[in-house]
C-alpha cells in the first residue's frame, strides 16, 4: 500500500476555484477562493501553401475580466481584502506544417501576453491603514502541434 509522503501546498479544482494553504505559515489552514468573469476574443491569420508545405502566422488576442476577490480577518478583526484581475491573453504564432491529400499535419510556436493587475488592503484605519496595488505585464511562449482535416475544397 502506498503512502502520500508530502501532499502539493496548492492545487487546483477548477478554472474558477483555487484551494490552497500558505507553506510559509505553519498555523496556516486550507483555504479556497473563487474567481468569476469571461473571456471574449478572436483570431487572425494565414497559410500559405507551396507543394505539400503549409507556413502560416497567426495572432489572438482576448478581453478579459475574469477577477478573484478574497477577504478574511486580518489583524484583530479588520477586513484584509485582496483582488487580482487580468485585464487580457494575446499570442502571435508561426506554424509549419505538412498536407497529405487532405489532412494537415503542423507544428507551431510562439510568444504569450498577459497583464494582471493586483490591489491590497489591510481593512485597517487610521496609521495602521496600508493598501497596495500593480500592474503588471507577463510574457512567455508557446508551443503545439495538431492536425486539420478538410471537409469541403476552396
């Protein structure tokens, strides 16, 4: 029988629900917050064929307001409240690919964007009273492959 030597401080339930518990506190419990809002987007872009090789560029880019609001006691019963949202996702990629009568196989790569904005504040009044917020502008890559198939000639 098999023994869960160390279990992952955080873990993720579902695109909207994050569960999790600080490994820097060790008082701290589980605890979970959830994120709403939506995503509306669209994509551009082409191929270009020559004999069986298929090179193409393609862009998207997405709105976003998907939002995670989170609150709890904080410093004898003030409010600390915290609120991360992303304001949008966009990606340009290459792709290279190879047409067999009338599939297409592709490989493809690319550059991510993203920009979260962050706020904090500790509920607390007076010269206790702090808040903090940023913005903040993410990059990264992407990489994939997949297969089209044709279902009705140009």
């Amino acid at each position: 029988m098999e023994r869960l030597l160390y279990r992952c401080p955080w873990r993720r339930r579902a695109w909207s629900k994050w569960t999790g518990i600080d490994p820097t506190d060790p008082l701290a419990v589980w605890s979970s917050v959830n994120s709403s809002g939506g995503i509306v987007g669209g994509q551009i872009g082409g191929n270009y064929q020559i004999s069986n090789f298929v090179v193409g560029l393609e862009g998207t880019g997405a709105w976003s307001s998907v939002t995670l609001n989170s609150g709890g006691p904080f410093g004898g019963g003030a409010g600390f409240t915290l609120t991360l949202k992303n304001d949008y996702i966009a990606t340009v990629a290459g792709r290279f690919g190879v047409a067999f009568d009338r599939v297409l196989l592709y490989a493809k790569g690319g550059a991510a964007f993203t920009r979260d904005r962050y706020s904090a504040n500790n509920g607390l009044a007076g010269a206790l009273a702090g808040s903090a917020s940023g913005s903040f502008n993410r990059t990264g890559w992407l990489a994939g492959g997949g297969v089209e198939g044709m279902f009705m000639p140009n």
